[in-house]
C-alpha cells in the first residue's frame, strides 16, 4: 500500500482509536508523509490523555551501575569487561551503592535504576541482598530495575526457575523491571547483535511471568544496529502481543544505538526522522501500551523535545548517573530547569512524576519553577582508578 489516499484513511482509522495491523503500521512507517503521521500519533495521546493532554511528563532517577563485568559480550556494548579483564572489570559495594542512593534522595530522585553487567558470580542472592539493603535504608526510593535477561541469568547463576527469582527479588524490594535487554526481538537482528543472550520470545516469556507475579515492566527498543524497518515493526507487533495477554507493560521507550568503542562500530545509526517516524508508529500501534517516552539521551534534546508532538506524553528522565550508553557516546546533558523549558518550549506543561507516572509536581506558573540547579543529567561520571569505582560524585550544571 503506497497510494496516499489509502494510506490517509489508515491514518485516520488509527487516529481515531482503531487498531491497525502489522501491515498498515510497516507502511506507514515507509511512506506516509512524516507531518501527517506526527498529527495522528498526536490526536491518540490527545484522546487517550483528555484533560491532561497539556502536560509532559519527566523523571528524576540515578541509574547505578553496580557492576562492568558482563559473561554475554553483546557486540554494541561498549560498557562491559570480560570477567578475566582484572584491569578494566569493577564492581561496586554496598557501601558505596547506599551513597549514591543517599546522594539521590537529596536531590530529589525517587527512583533507582539498578544495572550493570552479567556477572558470572551474581546470582539471585547478591540481589536480594542489594534490593533488602538499599529498602531499609531508603524506603521512599523506587527500585525500577533489570530485565529479563538478568533473570536469566541470575536464575541460571542460582540454579533456580524465573518464576521464582522474580518471587525473591521482588520480596527483598524490587518494584518493577526495567526494559533492560530487549535490544531488538526478532531472530536475526538480536543474533547479530547479542549472540550469547536469550532469544526474543524468551525475553518477552520472562516479562510475560513477571506481570503475572505482579511486576510490572516498561519495554524498550535499540534502533539503528542494521536492523529493517520490518524488523523494527516486528519488535513491537511482539511487544503489542505480550501485552494483549498481560497488561503489564507501563510505557514503551525506543532509543538509538551509540556508535562509538565497540564492535558495530561503522554501522549506520537510526536518523532522527526514523526515530521520530518510530515514536509516531508506536503511539498509533501500541494502542494497549499507556505511555510512549522520548529519548533525549540518544537523539538529542531538541528532537526529544520533537517527540512530544508525535504521540510521546514523556521526557525520560534527568539522570544523576549514567555510563553504559554514555560509554558508546550519547554526551547529551540537561539539568531540571533545562527539560523543564524543553517542555515548556513545545507548547506542553511540565510535570514531575513517579515511576508509576502520577504527577508529583505540576509545574504550572514559571515563577515557581524550581530554584535548585544541582539536579543535573550526569553522563559518564565514574572514574575507574585501579579497577574499582572511584567513589567521588560530581554534578556537572549545563548552565
């Protein structure tokens, strides 16, 4: 389907809330005028936010990353040490790990990312432990973090099923999983990319077990590693299955791959077109999946800023730590004021939520903005002196 008229009226359909199939959405991905697509991606999150569809949304987080050393290898990663590499592999301790959630809560953060390598010797145990830890001491924090893959792999680690090391995580404090590890679903892209992870379908049978436990997850996409735009629109038909049967995916992220210090260096990123055309097609696909986010990280503020005219009802997050797709060379910085005006600037009204998307803070009047600039993104801030992790943080202010 290339004629403009037919391509018009699926727009259409799909902008006023009917379902499309894998087809239409694969050609309207190649063809419909990119304009067009942005107004019907637009005219869902309108009707599916009515009353609220003047507010942007964004996050205060800290992704700690507890440790480099990582068994799968993945050819994009330019974050991970084999276990043998004594000199570049670190781990973090508890210690240190309980400091920076300190530094987190003082800066207004209610979230924690917690990600990192495979570790050959991390089982279920290391994260019950972490999890049990970092909620009594900060029981206010969320802990919204992993992926399927590292249930596989500490499930494997502990000789246990998924089924039970999602039961004891979540006992000893995990909220909810990230959507860590997703890459790209379909068989030949994820085999070229990361040969030694799980499949697709296993990845999505693992978040399939978790909602069923009562963990909820967002879900996630790598664009921009050789992968076809079919490819591209089989990784979320497969998402959009899991989700008919579980209701558990939150939000639907897609991001671009960061082309620098690994092994598919060369390969020919995801343009911002092609990343805006994917937030458009997502929001008018997904139409069982709640929240589409957009990626300043990877693409830059001004086309995150983009993406929320075209279907994206969130910013992300402002980070206060964040080394593996820094590691690859996202460089892109922002402190609070900073989204804060990016959202105002596309016409929206920014708001702080909560990792289950509540508004904690509607910033309405500009005069009552917050006067704090220390809530700063801030990329690739662990310096590794000696293989361990030097324990001093430093804010950077974009201002």
């Amino acid at each position: 389907m290339t004629d403009q008229a037919a391509l018009q009226s699926v727009l259409d359909r799909a902008a006023a809330g009917g379902r499309i199939t894998k087809e239409e959405a694969l050609d309207l991905y190649r063809h419909a005028p990119l304009h067009a697509l942005g107004q019907a991606a637009d005219a869902v999150r309108r009707r599916r936010y009515a009353g609220t569809e003047h507010i942007a949304t964004y996050i205060i987080e800290r992704n700690i990353n507890y440790t480099n050393v990582c068994v799968t290898a993945c050819k994009f990663c330019a974050f991970y040490a084999a276990p043998k590499d004594e000199k570049k592999g670190w781990s973090r301790d508890l210690e240190d790990i309980l400091r920076r959630c300190a530094e987190t809560v003082e800066l207004g953060g209610t979230q924690i990312m917690f990600q990192g390598g495979h570790h050959p010797d991390y089982g279920v145990e290391y994260y019950e432990e972490h999890f049990a830890a970092i909620k009594k001491a900060f029981p206010q924090l969320v802990i919204h973090s992993l992926g399927a893959s590292e249930v596989e792999h500490m499930a494997r680690i502990s000789g246990v099923t998924a089924e039970e090391a999602i039961a004891r995580i979540h006992a000893a404090g995990l909220d909810s999983f990230a959507g860590a590890g997703a890459e790209l679903l379909p068989e030949r892209p994820r085999t070229a990319i990361a040969p030694l992870k799980e499949s697709g379908e296993r990845w999505l049978e693992i978040m399939e077990i978790a909602h069923r436990l009562g963990v909820e997850s967002t879900s996630t996409m790598l664009m921009g590693t050789g992968e076809t735009n079919a490819e591209r629109i089989e990784h979320i038909a497969m998402i959009r299955d899991t989700q008919d049967r579980t209701g558990g995916f939150r939000a639907f992220i897609p991001y671009t791959y960061q082309p620098e210090n690994n092994k598919l260096k060369g390969r020919t990123q995801a343009t911002i077109f092609e990343y805006l055309r994917m937030i458009a097609i997502a929001r008018l696909f997904l139409d069982n999946i709640a929240h589409i986010q957009g990626s300043w990280l990877t693409v830059g503020k001004e086309a995150g800023q983009l993406s929320l005219h075209y279907g994206a009802d969130d910013l992300g997050s402002i980070m206060l730590e964040e080394n593996v797709v820094s590691s690859a060379g996202a460089k892109h910085r922002s402190n609070r004021q900073e989204i804060i005006d990016l959202i105002r600037k596309a016409g929206r009204t920014p708001a702080q939520r909560a990792t289950t998307y509540e508004h904690l803070l509607v910033h309405g009047d500009p005069a009552n903005d917050p006067a704090d600039d220390r809530v700063v993104s801030h990329i690739s801030s662990t310096a590794i002196e000696g293989g361990t992790a030097h324990p001093e943080l430093k804010l950077i202010s974009t201002n």
